[in-house]
C-alpha cells in the first residue's frame, strides 16, 4: 500500500492486530469486530444462505454487481462470538472486491499472516475455509454468468 492509497478493511485489522502482541487480547478484538458487523437481516437466514461445513450457525448474503467483472458484496453473520468475528475478517477481506480479486485471493496466506491459522481449533478452520470457499463459489459463479 502507498502513502495516498486509503487503507482496506483487512489492512486496518493487520494494522491492529500488529499492536495486539497477546492472543487472548487478538481473541477479543476478533470478537470486537463481529459485534461491529451489521444487523443481519432476518430475511436472509435461509437455507441457500447458511454456509455448509460450519460447526456455529454461518450465514452470508451475497449481492452480485453487473458486467464481466462484478463487485460483489457480502453480509455474514453467527450465532457464535468468535465466529461472528471471523465472518467479520472474511467480509473485509473479500466484500466490495471484484469477482476475479476473489476467485485470486489467497485467503490461507491472510490467515496465516495475522497467525489465526495456528490458533483456531480445527473446528473453527474448517467453518473458516467453508466460508471461503462458498465466497469462492459466489465469485466464480459471477464470473461464469458475466
């Protein structure tokens, strides 16, 4: 990132997780950022919506742009603290990007930079890479439809 480009979502939480040096403390700030997550429509807590492979209740509404290249948005939301965070770190990471950013993002590689590949329990990462992959899903659908 240069100095005039304004920071993404997920760069904001590297930048915070860089200052949080002690892993109960990360495990709260990841629970911080799920209570931040918007209200999650009742509308949306569909079967097509809930992510399959998760252990916790996850739900992500995708919203699909136009053209060969859509910006995709997405909404999440758990019925489990922690994992309300982690939807939270996937929705920065991936809402609002492109279609073919997402089919391209290494999410394992963020997940391994802010070290939550070592610290979740296989529970927790299996629903995480459930998540990615449905996302993954949405954007290579896009791309096919476009």
């Amino acid at each position: 990132m240069t100095a005039t480009q304004t920071p993404t979502p997920i760069d904001r939480i590297f930048e915070d997780f860089e200052f949080i040096d002690d892993w109960e403390e990360r495990y709260r700030y990841v629970i911080e950022l799920g209570r931040d997550l918007p209200a999650f429509p009742e509308r949306a807590r569909t079967p097509e919506n809930k992510v399959q492979g998760c252990v916790s209740q996850v739900w992500l509404e995708t919203t699909r742009g136009t053209g060969p290249d859509p910006v995709i948005e997405y909404k999440g939301d758990s019925d489990a603290h922690i994992v309300r965070g982690l939807v939270a770190i996937m929705l920065a990471l991936f809402s609002g990007r492109r279609a073919s950013e997402i089919a391209t993002t290494d999410a394992e590689a963020v997940l391994r930079k802010l070290g939550l590949d070592e610290h979740l329990t296989p529970q927790r990462a299996n629903g995480l890479r459930a998540m990615v992959t449905r996302i993954r899903r949405d954007a290579e659908a896009a791309l096919a439809a476009g």
